[in-house]
C-alpha cells in the first residue's frame, strides 16, 4: 500500500475504519442478541435475513428516521456534541491499531500511549452527556461513570506500563511482531515475567469497567438510574453512544489480544493477517458478554474498592516484580 | 447526617423514582430526598393506580365481588380469591367439602411458588442480572399452564367459589402436578448455583437494607419480611384456615433481617410450598368439589367478620361488616404489601441508592396490592 499517494492511503483508511467500526456495532449487537438469546434457552433475532443477521440493520434505519429530541432547558451545545464525541473518539483510537503486517493506518511509535490519550477523552464526552441533558439520573450516572473510569485507567496504565517493559516498545506492530507463534504470546509466564496471566486479568476486567460493561455498567444501571447518561437521548444520539460503546469494546478486546495474545500472528505460524486478529477479538468479545449475561450488576463502591484495594496493588506489585526479574535475568 | 445537615453548603436534591421507574414495577412513586447517592428521606407515594375495590365490595353483591380480590395482588391471585371466599364462607357458614379444600391448598401453594419464581427474576433484574429472568419464567410457565388448565385463566383466577371449586380438576392434573414439583424441585440446585453462590449478589445483599423486628411489627409487615427478620409468623401456622393443619411444613425464619435474608426466605418457601403440594396430592381425597345448599343470593348474619391467609406477601385479609343484606356494609382488605412498603422510608434512610433498589426488590411488593 505504500506505493500509493497519500492522500488516497488515507482516505482508504479512513473509508475502512469508519466501515469497520460501523459494521462491528451492527455485528456486536446481533452477536450480543444471539448470545444473550441463547445463554437465556431462547434463539434471538431471526426473522430479518439469515439468522436475523440484517436484524441490527433494521435498528438501524429505525434510530436514523427518528428525530432528535433535545429536552427543554437541555443545554444544547454539550447535549448535541456528546454523542459526536465519544463517536470520535471510538474511531481515533482505530488509527494505531495493527490489522496486519502493513494494514496500519499510522504505524508510530507511541500508539500505545495514543489509544490511551485518546479513550479517555470518552469520560469527558458521558459527563458532557449526562450533564447537558438536565436530568439528575443523567447527572448521577456521569459521576459515577468520571469515578469509575479514573480509577480502572489507574491499574490499567501500570500494567500497559508492565507489558511496554517486556515488549521495550510502545509501538503495537512490534509487539505483535515479537509474538510470532503460541509459545511466544504475553500472556504465557515464561515470556518475560512470571504474572503475565494476571496481568491480563486485570487488564480484561479494567477494560470491561472502562467501557462500562456489566458486571461494570453502573453508568446505565437500568434498573437504577433508567438509563443512565443516554436516558434523554433518542434516535441517532442514543444510537451514536450505542456506535461508540461497541466500538470501545472492539478496542478494548483487540487491544488484549494485541498485548498478549499475538494480534494479528497466527497461533501457529500460519498466513498472518487481519483475520486472526478479529477471530481472537470477536472471541474477547463473546466472552465480555457472556460474562455480561450471566452476572449482575456490582455497586459504585464495590467497584472502586475492588480497583483501589484490589487491581492498583496488584498491578504494581507485578510491575515491580517484572522489573526485578528483567534486571535480573 | 446530623453534623452536615447543620452547615449551611449542605446541599440535598429531590429525586422522583417513578411513578414511571423501571425499579418499582408498576405506578408506585417513591420520593427521595438524595444526599448524592445517599438517600436521606424516601417517601413512598401512593394512589396511582387506585381503583375503588373496597368500595365496589360494598355495592357489590358477594357473587358480583368474586373476580375483584384476584385483582389486587395478581401474583398470587389465588390466594386473595381465597381470602374472599373463606371470609363470607365463615360469615354465612357455608361448610366446604374436603375435596375442594386440599384443591384449594394446592393450587394456591401452586400460586406461591409462581408468585415466588417471578420474584426471584424481578429480583435479580433489579440488580443487573438479566438471565435469571428468563429462567424463572421458563419455569412459571409450566405452572401457568397447569393452573390455565384447571381454571381457565393464567393470572387473575376466579376458580374458588362460595363452598367449593368452579369445577374439579381434569385426569392429567395430579400427573402434571407431579411433574411440575419435580421438575421444579430439580432446579432449585441450579437457581442456587447461579443466584445464591455468586459472589457479587451477596456483596449487594448481605447486611443490606436491614430490617428489625421490631420495625416490622411497628408497621405490621408480615410475610417473608417478616420471617427475614426472625418474627416466625406465618397464617398458615399460627391462624391456621382450610386444610392447613394436615400438611406438614416448615416455616422458614432468618435472623438477619437483610436483603439476603429475605431472599433465603423465599427461596425456601418454594421447596416447602412443593411439599405442600405433594402432600396434597399424595392426601387427595374423592368427592365433590362443591357444597350442596349454597344460597343463590348469599346474606350473612348481621355481624363482623375477619377471615386472613397467607399470601406470597404475607398476611392478606378481609374484614367483612354485615348488616344482614346482600351486599356488605364494609368490606376491608388488609393487604400485605401496603404494610411492607410503608417500612421502605424507614429501611431506606442512609442508603445508597443503588442498595434501596436492592431493597426494594426485596420486599417484593406488587403496586395494585398497594392502591386497591
């Protein structure tokens, strides 16, 4: 791809990851139907196309034919920008992101530290949300949301910081690069420190919580708070917040199977490429949602302990720990 | 409270949860006044949804009243349309055949465990879980079923009458009983495994939303908020009514009087209600389901009357004045859930919000039980 001009380059990587985070909502929330349907004995949509597979389509046009509702004394500037935002941000994020050898939009140094800059500019836009939208449930929900972001970035930075210390890059093509085949992935104790595995624990449950999903979603906690910071919004806003949750999810997931479960390397050495990068994230996120449908809801508190007491030691136990061990051997 | 409540920045909000809230589970409006996510004041709000049914009692003949009682508390139809009918059958003396009353047991125990199985869906929604929802009502289903079989109906049952049944049970019910018992029987195993030992639901139950005996006799809760909080009182037992004697169960008590409390509570009572039913189809004796001399137009002896069983919710009642005609002078439903829900103002101060949902879920209340 690097013969052609930039500027087609560009809008080819654009047109793709706009494409690609599109499509993974539309397949997220039928996967997330399916799932559900059957963990719960029923069978899930399928009534529209092959196993209901265009049923998200039809969602779809339902949330763009509707109108935007903006509630009375809704400040109007943060309510319509909200959404826009954690859209955006759902998409940069996208940039840095190795599907392949050479399927990277931007191949820098710091994409690592990109995602993160990046993602947690989404906090900004749920308070923004919650707060434009004049609604104390909204409100209520963004505060719980700021606090419970800020304290899952905290572990899940130290252990980024772990993983940069064994890879020594920041940059995500070469970390994939040194995971060439099964034995060689992160997340295997031999590969660099004895806790990997636990660092990819906590680095699944952060990004569980930081994409506020259940067992972490107390910023849509339905049954409490209706629905959270999006109770105000209707047609494409509420669809735009739903576009960005999925697509935060899809970063969440490839970004631990880029960490430590070899992106897109084969486990087995054979034809590398985009496809074993969606397999092992698309199976990350079977895995969120199953652990969504099958837990219920923990409590702020629960929550914010189980990061500051819990995740936050942990994480830099292990990165001292790995530190010692890659002074020492 | 106190200390911050005397500073002058101290801020509160009111917070209206319903009478359009996922939580409450019908038309029930509860104010609270929020310190943040801390409740400082709750107040339940009724009358949304009041339709007149004790006033309809008294321009109603007692026939013409037979459908109301299982409009009240729909969950466990079966047991309010008892209460009716025991209430005017001790009133006038109508004897009721044997048959008709272990029929009676059975199918009102049938009427708990659904009641009980919904619940503990609604329960576990109330706190994020979604899946058990789908089970529960898998299983509530069969008993749906069995009773529309029997009946006629799936919810609002009008199956008791004056001195017997509407009409006695077809061949297939004793099987289909069987079967259902067991079939429920065998998943409790796995309601436990999936509910009861996960570790975040007793994060968010246990020492949650405490209860005191002493509160509950302060607002007459009874039922399994009751039990949960270590008060044995069931009318089954104590007051006992119909057939009840005969059967041997067991009354389950927790001590804690939290959340969790009044969960093992109810997960028991459906293993007891199931032996219930065994029993009573083991005991099943033949005959008619109908007394012979029922008056056409009943008028009980001028007189006051109270007849009370136990409902999924605790203590349901009616309190019957006669004054010799058709219709009754007054007729007063105590029902369990106006009760229970008059100790949530109480229960709930100091909570988070998300453990007075917790709490709320837990006492099980159904909205038209409340407003009447």
């Amino acid at each position: 791809m690097s013969e052609l001009p930039e500027i087609f380059r560009v809008l080819a990587f654009v047109g793709g990851i706009m494409a690609l985070v599109g499509l993974n909502a539309a397949f997220s929330v039928w996967l997330e139907r399916k799932v559900a349907g059957h963990i719960q004995r029923r069978i899930g949509p399928k009534e529209v196309g092959p196993f209901g597979i265009f049923q998200s389509l039809a969602d779809g046009i339902k949330l763009m034919s509707k109108q935007l509702v903006v509630p009375a004394k809704a400040d109007p500037v943060l309510y319509r920008l909200a959404p826009a935002l954690t859209m955006i941000t759902a998409v940069m994020v996208f940039v840095v992101i190795p599907f392949g050898p050479a399927l990277v939009a931007r191949d820098i140094n710091i994409g690592l530290l990109l995602i993160f800059a990046i993602a947690s500019v989404n906090v900004l836009a749920l308070l923004m949300g919650g707060w434009g939208s004049n609604n104390k449930y909204a409100v209520i929900s963004a505060t719980r949301a700021v606090s419970q972001n800020v304290a899952y970035e905290v572990p899940m930075l130290i252990t980024v910081v772990t993983m940069v210390m064994i890879a020594g890059s920041m940059n995500l093509n070469t970390i994939v690069g040194q995971q060439q085949n099964l034995l060689q992935w992160y997340i295997f104790p031999w590969n660099g420190s004895l806790l990997l595995p636990v660092s990819f624990l906590i680095f699944f449950v952060c990004a569980m919580a930081e994409t506020n999903r259940a067992p972490f979603d107390l910023g849509e906690a339905e049954s409490e708070l209706v629905a959270g910071f999006h109770t105000e919004y209707g047609g494409m806003g509420f669809g735009l917040f739903f576009l960005g949750e999925y697509g935060h999810v899809f970063v969440g997931c490839a970004l631990a199977s880029i960490l430590f479960l070899g992106g897109w390397q084969c486990p087995f050495g054979w034809l590398p490429g985009i496809h074993w990068l969606l397999l092992k994230t698309y199976l990350l996120v079977f895995v969120v949602m199953w652990v969504r449908w099958t837990y219920p809801r923990t409590t702020l508190y629960g929550l914010l302990n189980l990061s500051w007491k819990v995740l936050v030691p942990f994480s830099l136990a292990i990165l001292v720990l790995t530190a010692a061990m890659l002074k020492v051997f | 409270m106190s200390v911050l409540a005397a500073d002058p920045t101290y801020e509160t909000f009111v917070l209206n949860m319903g009478p359009q809230h996922p939580a409450t589970h019908g038309a029930l409006r509860v104010k609270l006044v929020m310190d943040g996510e801390y409740i400082v004041e709750a107040e339940p709000v009724l009358g949304y949804i009041h339709r007149m049914h004790e006033k309809m009692g008294e321009n109603r003949t007692y026939h013409q009243y037979l459908p109301n009682p299982s409009r009240l508390d729909y969950l466990s139809a079966m047991a309010c349309t008892h209460g009716h009918v025991a209430t005017v059958e001790r009133a006038a003396g109508i004897a009721v055949p044997e048959r008709a009353e272990y029929l009676r047991v059975i199918t009102v125990e049938l009427n708990r465990v659904s009641s009980h199985l919904l619940w503990l869906g609604a329960f576990v929604l109330d706190l994020g879980g979604f899946t058990p929802l789908l089970y529960a009502m898998d299983d509530r289903e069969q008993i749906l079923d069995l009773l529309e079989r029997v009946t006629g109906s799936r919810l609002t049952y009008c199956y008791f009458r004056f001195g017997g049944l509407y009409n006695d049970v077809d061949d297939d019910f004793v099987d289909g009983a069987r079967a259902l018992v067991k079939r429920i029987r065998d998943k409790m195993p796995m309601y436990h495994n999936l509910i009861t030992k996960n570790v975040i639901l007793r994060q968010r139950l246990e020492g949650i939303g405490p209860i005191s005996a002493e509160m509950c006799r302060k607002y007459g809760a009874t039922g399994p908020v009751a039990r949960g909080s270590g008060i044995p009182y069931d009318v089954r037992k104590h007051e006992p009514y119909s057939v009840y004697p005969e059967f041997d169960f067991d009354v389950p008590v927790y001590e804690q009087g939290d959340s969790m409390a009044r969960y093992l509570v109810r997960m028991d009572e459906i293993e007891q209600s199931l032996r219930i039913v065994e029993q009573g189809l083991d005991k099943l004796p033949e005959g008619p389901v109908m007394a012979e001399k029922v008056p056409k137009i009943i008028k009980p002896p001028k007189g006051d009357y109270y007849c009370a069983v136990e409902a999924a919710r605790g203590s349901f009642g009616i309190r019957l004045v006669s004054d010799g005609t058709n219709t009754p002078y007054r007729l007063k439903l105590r029902s369990p859930c106006f009760s229970n829900v008059s100790l949530f103002g109480e229960a709930a101060r100091g909570l988070l919000l998300a453990d007075a949902v917790a709490l709320f879920g837990s006492l099980d209340l159904v909205i038209p039980d409340i407003d009447r």
